[in-house]
C-alpha cells in the first residue's frame, strides 16, 4: 500500500503489462520459455518507444498463492521508464487508457480488443487468430513488433467474427456446479493428482453429475461426428 501506484495517469503514453499467476498452469505448461516475468518487464521496457512508459500490475487472485517476494517488486520498480501498480487499480482502465497490452498468453489482450487495443502476446493461444493480437516468437523481434503493433487499429468485425465463431461452437455446461459437487464429496483432495478415491465414492458423484455428464458427453460426440465428416 506504501510502494505501489495507486494512481492512474491517463495523460501518459504507456504500454500495459498484467503480471500472471505463479505458480499457474498456464505459464508453466503452456509457456514454460517465458516463466521469468521480469525479464519479459526487462525486455519490453528496452524495446518500445523512448516517450512511451510501461505500466504493470500484479495479479489480484496473487494473494492467494502468497504474494512474491518483495525483492520481485523492487526489481520492476528499479527500471526507469517502468511504473508498478499497486493490484486494486482497476485493470479495465489500464486496459482502455494504454495504446497496447503484452501479455505472456492471459486473457487480458482478448480484454484489451474490446476496448480497441491491439496486443502482444509470447504464446500461442485462442484468440491469437484476432489480426489485432500479435504473437511474438522471439525477443529480438519484440521492438519491431511493438511499433507495428501500436500502429494497428482493432477492426470490429474481426472481433465479432471471432465471438460469433465461439457462440457457435459453445454449450450451456455448469461447470461451478460441478466442481462444487466434486469438492464437497472429495473435500481434501479434487485438485490433487494421483490420490485414490473409494469406488463407491466416484460412483456416487458421477450419479449426483450424471445430467452434467451427458450433456457434456453427448457434446464431444457431436465434435467427433463431426471432424470424422470433414
């Protein structure tokens, strides 16, 4: 509360930078090259423009893996054109008031195109089909992708083609529901790996999700009937 940006200014140009969970899945299976979030700062605030700053900002949800190590924190705030934010500032207004978004492969670059914002991302990800999202392979290409980035305008109805192509192929699925009936049976351990569960037990919470189950069944079998046609 001390240390950190409370304050948004607006009037600045910047680059908005979200920091993602640690530990979290989706860095450390999906983008294990880029793990190392203050090199990314590090390298981002060396390639964009000179009359540009770099915003960035922790993760909200980070309190609930322990928030880092203060040495982590004070390494962003070293970097000269660099301006850590304390994770109550709202990201939507980072978001709408940036003229870009570079994530590692968050969903804040598919925020940031409906705020008509184009983004970078260092990973592969859904979304990366948006022509508005830029996908980045290698830190060398980092400054010629920023300035080609900054001057793209998002288009609108590549946006909308995007959601219509999602809409199309999505389903009404509890997923909440399910895993709070899979919690409640399995209150220690639904997501730990590799630990055994009586047999009866699964038997009784696949019974409590059978509705759950068959939509989601009779859904994969749709997709593979399907791709075997095409």
């Amino acid at each position: 509360n001390k240390y950190l940006n409370q304050k948004l200014n607006v009037d600045t140009k910047f680059i908005y930078f979200p920091i993602q969970l640690q530990p979290e899945r989706t860095i450390l299976l999906d983008s294990p090259h880029y793990t190392n979030q203050i090199e990314i700062i590090s390298q981002i605030s060396r390639s964009m423009p000179i009359d540009f700053k770099l915003y960035v900002k922790e993760h909200p949800s980070q309190s609930m893996h322990d928030w880092r190590d203060s040495s982590f924190y004070k390494k962003i705030q070293n970097f000269t054109n660099v301006e850590l934010f304390h994770p109550s500032v709202s990201s939507t207004e980072l978001s709408k008031h940036s003229s870009l978004v570079i994530t590692v492969n968050g969903t804040s670059c598919l925020e940031a195109a409906f705020y008509g914002k184009p983004s970078i991302i260092f990973d592969d990800v859904l979304y990366s089909s948006l022509p508005s999202v830029f996908r980045v392979r290698s830190f060398e290409d980092l400054s010629s992708t920023i300035q080609q980035a900054l001057n793209t305008k998002v288009n609108l109805s590549d946006l909308n083609k995007y959601i219509n192509t999602i809409t199309e192929n999505s389903f009404d699925f509890d997923y909440v529901k399910v895993n709070i009936a899979i919690a409640k049976r399995f209150p220690n351990s639904s997501y730990v790996p590799d630990v055994e569960h009586d047999e009866k037990d699964v038997l009784n919470i696949l019974e409590d999700i059978k509705n759950d189950v068959n939509i989601l069944g009779s859904e994969y079998i749709k997709k593979i009937n399907q791709y075997t046609k095409t």
